[in-house]
C-alpha cells in the first residue's frame, strides 16, 4: 500500500492501536512493553484516568478561544508552573522546538535592548533542540543540519561538559547574551555531565551579565527524580523550555523566565494561535496534580536507581557494555559499537526502545512503570544485548 505520507520518518513495521500504563496493543491484539514512553512524552503512562477526565471535561466547555482573551485554565497552568520551578512568569506554544525559538528571541532581544546588534547564543556539540530553522541551527548536529543551509546566524558552538571551552568562548565573543544547554543530552546519548557543569553556567552567566538558557523539553517533567533536572543543582536558570511529558500526549510546549528574562517578550513581540489554548492546559493541570498526588517524581528516581542496578548485575559480565548511565528514569547503556539493530531486536521481544547517537540505548520508561514491568524490563534487555553482543561483537 503507498503511503501519503511523506517519508520524514523511518518507521518501524507496527502500528498501535491502544494502550494502558506501560503496555501497548497492536493493531493485531499482541501486547509490549513501552520503555520510551512516545521518546519522553507519556510519562503517566497510555490513557491516564485523570489526563482523560480532564480533556473530556474541557472539550465539553470550550476547545479554544484566542489569546486575544483571558483564559483562566492558562492562567492556571502558568501559577502551577511557576510555584514548581522558582520561575515568573510563562510563554505556552504547541512543542518543543517552538518552545526553544521563543527562549531564543528572548535572548536576541535581550542582547538589543543591552546595545549588542549582533546577539550570538552559546550552545553545545551534540545538542538537540529542534527541527525549525532556527532550533536545528542551535543543534549540535550535522545530519540535523545537512541540506538546510544556509542556516541562521548568530549560535557559537563548545564541547559539552566543557567549562575551560565556555570561559574561553566567553572571553573572546563580546557579542555573546545567553547559553543553551541540556542539563543532560538526550538525542546526544544520554550525555550526564559533571555534577557541578549547571552551577558552573549559573556562576559564568551571572558573571558576564548573560542569560542562562536551559532546555528541559526531555528532563523536565519529573524525568531525572526532580520535577526539572536543574533542581538537582539547587540553582535556576533565567530562561527555560518545555514541552514533551507536559501534556502526557496532548501537545503543548512553555517557555519559562525569571527576573531580567521575564519582561523582554512584551505584548506584539511573540504569539501563537494555539499555543496555551484550554484543552493543552487543562491536559498539562491533570499531569501536574497526578505528579504530586501520587508521588510520581520521587518514585522516579528510586525506579531509576533500580532499574540501573538491576542492569549493571545482569550486563557485569559483558565487555561489549562500555557505560550504564541514569538520572532519574532517564538511562542511557552504551556499548563499545554501533547498535541500532537492537530496536528491531527488542521489537521482536515485544519491548520498546530507542538507540542514540549510534551507541546508546535509550530507556525513558513511563514514571508510573510498575515492579513486574521494571523486572520484564531488565530481564527482556538484557536477554537481547547479550544474544547481540554475542552474535555480532
Ligand atoms: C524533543 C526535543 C526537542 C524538540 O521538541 P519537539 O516537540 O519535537 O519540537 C528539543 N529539545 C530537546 C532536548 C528535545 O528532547
């Protein structure tokens, strides 16, 4: 059958039809388990009670108006935000990449109001933060970039988890305003930098007067054991984005700001028709208040710790697993070659992954992943790892 589709995506042969917490149904009735949760977005799990008891009762009162009126769910959602982060205020688009080009208008703007014409952002190797033209130009990758060119202006790029790199960079651009980072690299392979790489930023971004960008989109949300991963460090950044696990599935994407960042993008600066419409924000108010209600963000990290051990047990032995890596339910398992033939493998055992960065499988289970689905987890893992590293290694 020809597709109408055009062809972004190489998908997988499967197609579900349904779903409850971890598991999935297919259209032909097999069931899997999902440890990647639609890549960090459905992180109460499939069809959650309370996100579809708050979007059936939003879509019977109103769908959208405009943000040309108030809307009280929005202003809802933003208190919420703001309470959970240490943040002031919010920006609500539709994604992430939209999440991430408003946090870089801001910055641009920023840099003009201070008298800078020619506003450059700092950004990372290896760093995703997007498919529109401005957030792949901020991309630290150049299959994102291929064929795109000639791409915006204005991004200067360092290693990450390179504090000398940003020093240097700091001191030979005067046009620099604002850093953009992930707290960890998710497209990148799980990257988990030095405990102190953020409070490092912090103290460099206050120190030249900058603005430090964080995008959260993949560790916010309750993902890394914190409601978002910067909380580990006990700083908080003045810019930062979300989208993801915010609306469990219904698409919404926010941008935060605190301080000096909070008042830039001012009224005809930046809009969307969609973005903070009712039904995204009465979605991401019912994903809010279950993280709370049922302690999901702790839980996390606990679930996070034990899955990681459990792995690092039945993987001690592997020469071929160079790096078992977590924060939270965010994990990474690295091995010593190319391996993206595991998630056909894992497919095949009725188990849902991902590989990054050539290298690095990927897990991003549902926060509410249950004892016998964390134990499955393991078991199916590192069953398919060792028949693979013994077969092609
Ligand atoms: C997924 C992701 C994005 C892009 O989000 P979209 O909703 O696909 O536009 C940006 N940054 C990070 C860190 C991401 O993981």
């Amino acid at each position: 059958m020809t597709s109408h589709i055009m062809p972004t995506y190489g998908r997988l042969p499967i197609t579900f039809d349904r779903g409850e917490g971890a598991w999935l149904w297919d259209d032909r009735g097999q069931r899997y388990l999902d440890a990647l949760s639609g890549i960090a977005v459905c992180g109460l799990g499939h069809a959650h009670t309370a996100v579809h008891a708050a979007i059936c009762a939003q879509s019977k009162k109103l769908l959208h108006t405009s943000n040309l009126y108030g809307i009280a769910v929005q202003e809802q959602l933003a208190q919420r935000l703001t309470e959970k982060s240490g943040m002031d205020n919010v920006f609500f688009c539709n994604s992430g990449a939209e999440a991430n080009e408003a946090a870089i208008k801001l910055a641009r703007k920023f840099g003009h109001q201070s008298g800078i014409e020619n506003p450059a952002i700092l950004v990372m190797e290896k760093s995703f933060h997007g498919r529109t033209l401005a957030t792949l130009s901020a991309t630290g990758n150049p299959k994102v970039q291929q064929g795109f060119a000639p791409l915006v202006q204005g991004f200067i790029r360092v290693p990450y988890n390179d504090v000398a790199a940003i020093e240097q960079a700091l001191a030979q651009h005067s046009n620099i305003v604002a850093i953009l980072v992930e707290p960890i690299q998710g497209e990148g392979g799980v990257n988990i930098p030095a405990t102190d790489y953020l409070n490092q930023i912090r103290t460099l971004c206050d120190q030249h007067n900058i603005l430090m960008m964080l995008d959260e989109i993949q560790t916010g949300i309750g993902r890394t054991g914190t409601f978002l991963a910067y909380q580990h460090n006990g700083i908080l950044p003045d810019v930062c984005s979300l989208a993801k696990a915010l609306g469990n599935g219904v698409p919404i994407g926010a941008c935060l700001a605190r301080g000096k960042a909070a008042q830039i993008l001012t009224a005809g600066t930046h809009g969307s028709t969609f973005g903070g419409n009712p039904l995204a924000c009465s979605a991401a108010l019912a994903v809010l208040e279950t993280l709370d209600n049922d302690d999901l963000i702790a839980l996390a990290a606990q679930k996070g710790d034990l899955i990681s051990a459990a792995l690092t047990v039945a993987l001690h032995n592997n020469p071929h697993v160079v790096d078992i890596r977590h924060k939270g339910l965010m994990i990474g398992v690295e091995l010593d070659k190319p391996c993206s033939e595991l998630v056909t493998l894992a497919l095949q055992a009725h188990l849902l992954i991902n590989v990054t960065n050539e290298k690095t499988i990927r897990l991003l289970p549902p926060l509410i992943i249950d004892p016998q689905q964390i134990e499955q987890l393991v078991a199916t893992l590192a069953m398919i790892i060792t028949e693979y590293t013994a077969a092609t290694l």
